[in-house]
C-alpha cells in the first residue's frame, strides 16, 4: 500500500513539472532569458570587460528608461492601440523639469515629479481624446502627436540648453545612486513591473483590456466600457512618459530640444519584441521589459566589440520584424487548433 502511494505521489510530482517545464516553452519570457544569458556568454567570451562593474551599471541605467517606457506602452498595444508621442512626451517633460530647476533652485524635487508626471497625463489625455471623441485611429492620432509636441517643443526651447550646473546635486544624484547594487532608476522599474503587471493579471481592469485587444466587439457586448478602457491606458502611458522626462534629466543632466528624439520606436521595438503583440489581447509587461533589456544587451555588445552604429538600428529593425511574423504565426496557428475544436465539438 505504501509503495503504490509512493508511486502515485511521484507520478504527480512528474506531472507537475511537466506541466511547469511545457508552461515554461510556451513562455516568451522564458526564451528571451535564453537568448539574453546566450547573448552575454558569447559576448563576454569575446571580451572579458562587458561583464565589468562599470559596464553593468551603465547597461542597467541606460535600459532602465527604455523600459520604463516600455511598460506603459504595453497597455495600449493589448488593447490593439500604439502610442507614438512619448518621445516628444519626454522632450517636454525633460526641458520642463530643467526650467523649473533653472528658475527656482530650491524647488523639491517630489514637485518637480509632480508637474511632469501631471503634463505627461495632460498630454496623454490630448491623445486619449483625439482617439476616443475625435475618433482618429491611435497609429494616425500619436503619430500627429508626436510631430506637433516635437514641434511645441523646438519652438519652446528656442537654442537653449539646460546643463548639469543649473540642476541641484541632489537631484543629478537620482539617476546614478544604487541600492544594494542596483541603480535607483532599475528599482522604480521594477516597483512599475509590480503595480502595473498587478493590475493587468490581477483586476478587473485589467483582464478587461485583455479582452478589448482580443475581440473588442465581443468586449462591448459583455459590458466593458471601451472608451474608458482605452482613454485610462494612454492616461497612463502619457503620465509614465513624463515621468520618464524628469527621470531623463536626473540621469543625463543636460537637456535641450533633442530629448527623446526617436525614442519612441524602440520601445515599441521593445514591447513587441518582449511579446505584447502589436495585434492585442496577448502580452506582459515583464516580457516588455525583457525585450528593452535584450536591445540594450545587443546594443552594449556592439559598442564593447567595436561594431559600426549602423547594426544597431538593422538588428531593432530585424528583432521587430521577426516579433511580429512570430506572433502573426501563433495566432494562425491558435485559430486553427480552435476551428478543429468546434468541429468536433
């Protein structure tokens, strides 16, 4: 009796872990570890000082942006939207922040995260309301966007420049401290991958955007209110972009009307990359995370292995492509196995 107890008890733990290790190649996490850890061994076995402290640390505070960004891109992209404004959203925020510093020194720095956090979710809404009562497709609305703050800024800025000696000390420190290793920009991401992630897996709101970017008229037939959906993510992304501004001063220091230029498309390089499909109803923000990690890793390996800037934007470019014909491949692939299923059914 014993031993058939036994047996069953190993038979199930088996069984377990053959679910886990099946859940674990399904994951497109799981293989963006994979190719990340293949991707430092290789490089790390070609030169030695890409595992160094110093290029660690820069590699972590250079992706820490790119994914914060991410972050809140992926919740339009579930939900079958794109927001292409941030860039131009962290111009702003970024120059906004240096002004205010530039003009009254003492100001706290909470106030100064507050007003650009708070013009990032004004213009966010902007967006929002061009998308929702405007009714203009979100790739055509912040594609607009993008260009119009671009411009607004260009003409607000006007050749100046914000440098490192009109920001305080204090506040420079943000972007370059650590804790326990860690810059501080690393764990602000990481606190984000918490908050959002639980929002998205574990509330309401956010299995309701799930089910917009899955079928969105389906969505509306069971109740959920699209437009709010919809106006709430590019509150969101626009109020994360600005954030992104003021961390984008801590971290650089000087400031001028080319911040953020064409930062926008590597993060959705990065999100899609990371697994949020660009067609929606799918996707995480740690996958998004993973995806900026994975482009900074290429990208510091290029610089360590001395290859010309050009391989940088060919391989974004190639990774995009590649995300999209994957993902455009599973859903083809899920779709069939689904017919199949209703006709035996």
């Amino acid at each position: 009796m014993g031993t058939l107890r036994n047996r069953e008890y190993l038979s199930g733990n088996f069984g377990r872990l053959g679910q886990l290790w099946e859940r674990w190649l399904r994951s497109r996490e799981s293989w963006l570890i994979l190719l990340l850890a293949l991707l430092v061994i290789g490089t790390a076995s070609m030169n030695a000082r890409f595992l160094g402290p110093q290029n660690i640390k820069d590699l972590m505070l250079n992706v820490s942006l790119i994914a914060l960004l991410a972050i809140g891109q992926s919740i339009p992209i579930i939900m079958r939207q794109i927001d292409l404004s941030v860039g131009s959203i962290v111009g702003i925020t970024a120059f906004l922040s240096g002004l205010i510093f530039f003009g009254h020194p003492n100001t706290p720095s909470l106030v100064v995260f507050l007003v650009g956090t708070g013009v990032g979710l004004l213009l966010g809404a902007v967006n929002a309301g061009l998308i929702i009562w405007g009714r203009v497709p979100s790739l055509i609305a912040t594609l607009g966007t993008l260009y119009i703050y671009r411009g607004a800024d260009y003409a607000w800025v006007h050749g100046r420049q914000i440098n490192a000696a009109n920001v305080p000390s204090s506040f420079l420190a943000l972007g370059n401290i650590g804790f326990l290793g860690v810059p501080l920009l690393m764990w602000i991401v990481i606190l984000f991958l918490i908050l959002i992630g639980t929002i998205l897996r574990r509330l309401p709101m956010g299995r309701e955007c799930y089910a917009i970017g899955s079928n969105p008229a389906a969505a509306i037939l069971a109740g959920i209110n699209l437009h709010r959906r919809v106006s709430i993510g590019f509150l969101f992304s626009g109020a994360i972009a600005g954030l992104t501004g003021v961390l984008w001063l801590a971290r650089f220091g000087t400031v001028d009307a080319t911040a953020g230029l064409g930062i926008e498309f590597q993060v959705v390089t990065a999100a899609v990359v990371g697994g949020v499909a660009i067609t929606g109803g799918t996707g995480t923000v740690i996958g998004a995370a993973l995806g900026a990690l994975l482009l900074g890793v290429f990208n510091s390996a290029l610089v360590v292995l001395r290859v010309p800037p050009f391989w940088q934007q060919a391989f974004q470019g190639t990774m995009l492509l590649v995300a999209i014909s994957v993902d455009a491949y599973l859903a083809h692939r899920l779709a069939i196995r689904l017919r199949i299923k209703r006709s035996h059914v």
